[in-house]
C-alpha cells in the first residue's frame, strides 16, 4: 500500500505541474498589460470534443477521433487527465472490475485475500485501483510528460481502401 500511495501522490504532483503549466502559457498567450504583446495567429487545427460513441452500446470509445481530414489540435494536459479521469469512472470500467474481481474470488486466484465478502470487497477495490491507475497513467502521465496525444486518430472512410486502412492501423499500432 504504501507504494500505491506514492504512486498516487505522484501522478497528483505531476497533474499539477502539468496544469500549471498549462495555465502559465495561457496566461501568457493572452496577452496582458505586464507581459509582451503577442498577437494571435488563426490556427488551422481544430479542435475535436472527446468521442461519447460507445461501442456496441456498452463500451467507451473516448480515445477514437473520427474524422482526420483536417489538422487536429492536440489535447492540452488538462484535457489528458480529464480524460484519464473520465474512462477511470466510466460504469463499464467499473462492472469490468467487479467482474474481475468476482472471476478471481470464484477460482481463488489470490490465496492470500481468503473467502467471503469483505474479501470479495478487497478483491474489487484492488481491481479498481488497478484499472484506474493504467488509465491515469497511459492518458495523463505518460502522455502528458512525453508530449503525446493518447487518441488514436481513425482515417474517414473516404480515404483509401479497406486494406490501406488496414495497413494505416497496423503502423499506427506498431509505431506508437
């Protein structure tokens, strides 16, 4: 436990730095009376809202951007630890855990938390602090410290063919 509270406590340290520094350039970029003038240039990159689509109905798709026929502005490092946070609390993510935890209880996969309930409980907590935690650090951390946009970006049906956008999902995959 202790190593998950450091772990913790390291992920909020750098949430704030990285907001912090998100909020220094705004700031800055805005132009106030004490800074240098900067005038704003027309970006041609636009920017998407995370995906609400669901997969099947059920499942979160909130990396996927649909349509890259234009420039895509990147997330800024609020937006990645919203979005962390988001699929941490999404309720499929949630059931996938107590699910998890209900498969291990059942072959008593983890001797150690024993039987009964209160275990089942440990069991489902675990799974929990696991889930949330890779999802915290593969959309906040991670990408925010190495400067990386967590989304995967879908080609439009009007570009190419099926196997030239089978091709771009294997290099997608295997370069990033």
């Amino acid at each position: 436990m202790p190593l998950l509270g450091r772990l913790c406590s390291l992920a909020a340290v750098a949430a704030w730095l990285c907001i912090g520094a998100e909020a220094q350039r705004a700031h800055v970029a805005s132009g106030d009376s004490s800074s240098l003038e900067v005038t704003p240039v027309a970006s041609a990159a636009h920017s998407v809202p995370l995906n609400e689509a669901r997969i099947l109905k059920i499942i979160p798709d909130y990396q996927t951007v649909k349509d890259t026929g234009y420039p895509i502005e990147p997330l800024t490092a609020r937006q990645k630890w919203n979005l962390g946070f988001k699929e941490s609390i999404d309720p499929f993510n949630i059931v996938s855990a107590a699910m998890t935890a209900a498969f291990s209880q059942r072959d008593n996969q983890t001797p150690r938390y024993g039987e009964g309930w209160s275990n089942y409980g440990k069991r489902f907590s675990a799974a929990v602090a696991d889930f949330g935690s890779q999802r915290f650090l593969s959309a906040g951390l991670l990408a925010t410290l190495l400067h990386q946009d967590p989304r995967y970006f879908r080609r439009g049906p009007g570009i190419g063919n099926t196997l030239s956008r089978s091709v771009f999902d294997l290099a997608s995959v295997c370069l990033s």
